[in-house]
C-alpha cells in the first residue's frame, strides 16, 4: 500500500505566535478558539502570517454491499440519485460551497451505477459496490489500495492548483454501518454505542441494523490490523477519502473534517499514520450515535455542533468561514506594538 511521509509541524515557532497572538489589541485569549486556529494553522504552515488559499471541498461517492441486509430504510439508488443532484446544484452541499466559494469535486469512487462519459463528475471507480461484509470483505487488498492511491490522487489535484486547505464529504447509503464497525474495531468503544441511526430518523431499524453489523463484527477472522479493517467493513468512498486525508498532510494541507464517517476516515488514517492529526481541524459534532464518542478518543474538539447528521461535508463547510476569520484576526489586527493602547489585560 502507498506509504505518505507526514512531518510533524517544527514547534520552534510556537512561542512566536502565541507572543503575536497575545499582542493583537484584545485581552489575552479574548478570541478564544480564534486564537487556537490561528496557532495551529500557523504552526502548520511555519509562518506568522498564515493564509488559507483556494479552498477545495470533495465528495467521493461509493455503495455498499451491506445495503442488501436492509440496514438502512433507503434504497441504494438514492446515492447515485444524490450525486446527479450534487452536479445540478441542489444539495446541502452545494449551496454551502457558492456561500463560501469553495471549489466543489464529486468522484465516484465506487456507485452501482454506469455513469455517462459526458456527466460531470470524476471517474475513481473501483468496481459497482463493495461486497457484503456480513459474508465477505467488502474488497480485496488490491482495491483497497487502488483506493488509496486514487484518493490522494485527487488531493494532489487540488494541491496542484493552489489549494492549501481542503474538506472531504461522502454519499454512500449505509456507510454509517461501515464507519460503526470502523470505530468498535480500531477503538475500544462498544459497538452498540457507535450504531446510530443514519438517515433513519425514526430509529425504527436500529435494533436490525445493530443485530446485522453486530453479526459481521462477529463473522470477521481478519488480523485486526487497521489496514485489514478498514478493507473488510469500509466502502471506496471512506478508504479513498482515508487516502486524500495522507496525502493532504503529506503536502501540508488545512483539513477540515466533517461528521460521523469523515471523522472515521480520519481515524483510520491516524492508525496509519498518527502525524495527520496535527493538520485536521474539526468542523462540528454530528448528532450521529457514535460521533461524539470517536472525537472523544482522538481528543478531537470540534468548533460547531449545529444538531446536523447529513454528510456531504456540510458541517465541516460550515465551519470554514470561522477558519477563515482566523487566520484575518491575525493577519489584520493591530498590535500593540504598533499603536497607542494601553494593554488591557
């Protein structure tokens, strides 16, 4: 599998901003997590004027094996139905990146669906579907690392262009079962406590879906190494994001991650490499079961929690204007080295 070479930022000039951001005109730590984003992407970038540049957003798209259990009360026509309304401009997604400006991808990394040449998306994919888990790994070694290597693909794309802050989204019915079994198995927390609901708002499956996943947790006789996990229960879509997430910090990149399943997939790629998580900064806490708990485990504090459990990224887009207004705070207040106010702190 691609190996990524991640360093970790130099804190040498740590001590440097935190003394420019104790200077701006406010009372010391007045801007709160203003103040720690401004630090952390500063220390990311090695300069005192940090800068977010041409900002990219992608959603991979894939299906999955396991919607034929019926853990999920919508039919798996409703992903590739999805991404044709993501290229018309009618999802959460879309309006979010216009507010934002935010350059917008869609690839589909693994929908069952025979997409035409001329529809505008990016073709990744690795086959119609994953296999279903409950029975088999849902890939095989070498699409799991086709996956990875197609996804940090797509991270270099944007890198290429300008881009030095990227957010990562997802469309796959059921892959909140597959990022529930991704959690229990690379954490210790109870499956049972990972199952949420997904886009069941009733919760009227949560006792199938647990039982069906519970199931496939109990069948899998892999080697329990982050790399056979994530191929058996995972979708395209999750390992190819888990790929983008390497690469990104690989090349020292802003990562804004979103809800439930992105916060998995940057899980999964801190088991690989631990490194990532200095460049991911946490856009919201999901009102997905187990999303608070998998922030928990990776002492993850997320800026937003606006009650949203819809994927695409909407919740780590809706953070960035707030990302954006630190790295201004910083870069656009005085000091008081350079006017006449008294410190009022």
């Amino acid at each position: 599998m691609l190996q990524f070479n991640i360093e970790k930022p130099k804190d040498e000039i740590r001590s440097y901003l935190q003394e420019k951001i104790d200077n701006l005109t406010k009372p010391k730590g007045a801007l709160g997590v203003l103040e720690d984003l401004a630090m952390q992407i500063g220390w990311i970038q090695q300069t005192l004027e940090p800068k977010v540049s041409n900002p990219h957003h992608i959603v991979f798209a894939g299906d999955h094996g396991i919607a034929s259990e019926g853990v999920s009360p919508s039919p798996q026509e409703v992903t590739f139905q999805m991404v044709a309304n993501f290229w018309a401009g009618g999802a959460g997604i879309n309006f979010l990146a216009r507010q934002h400006k935010i350059e917008l991808q869609i690839v589909d990394a693994g929908v069952n669906f025979d997409f035409k040449p001329e529809d505008p998306i990016i073709d990744k994919k690795i086959r119609k579907s994953t296999r279903n888990y409950l029975h088999e790994a849902a890939m095989t070694e070498e699409e799991m690392a086709l996956a990875i290597q197609r996804g940090a693909d797509c991270a270099q794309a944007c890198f290429d262009k300008g881009c030095n802050i990227i957010g990562f989204g997802e469309m796959g019915i059921t892959n909140t079962s597959a990022s529930a079994l991704w959690t229990a198995c690379l954490t210790d927390i109870p499956l049972k406590d990972c199952v949420g609901a997904g886009c069941d708002h009733t919760g009227g499956i949560m006792e199938h879906k647990y039982n069906v996943l519970k199931q496939a947790k109990e069948n899998y006789k892999g080697d329990n190494s982050t790399e056979d996990i994530i191929r058996y229960f995972g979708g395209y879509e999750m390992v190819m994001a888990v790929g983008a997430m390497l690469k990104a910090a690989e090349l020292k990149m802003v990562i804004l991650v979103d809800g439930f399943i992105m916060t998995n997939c940057m899980l999964a790629a801190s088991k690989l490499n631990a490194n990532v998580l200095h460049y991911a900064i946490f856009g919201h806490q999901g009102d997905e079961a187990g999303h608070k708990l998998v922030l928990q485990y990776l002492n993850a504090k997320p800026i937003l929690h606006l009650g949203f459990r819809l994927g695409e990224g909407t919740g780590a887009l809706c953070a960035y204007p707030i990302v954006d207004s630190s790295v201004r705070m910083i870069n656009e207040m005085n000091s008081f080295k350079k006017i006449q106010v008294t410190k009022y702190f």
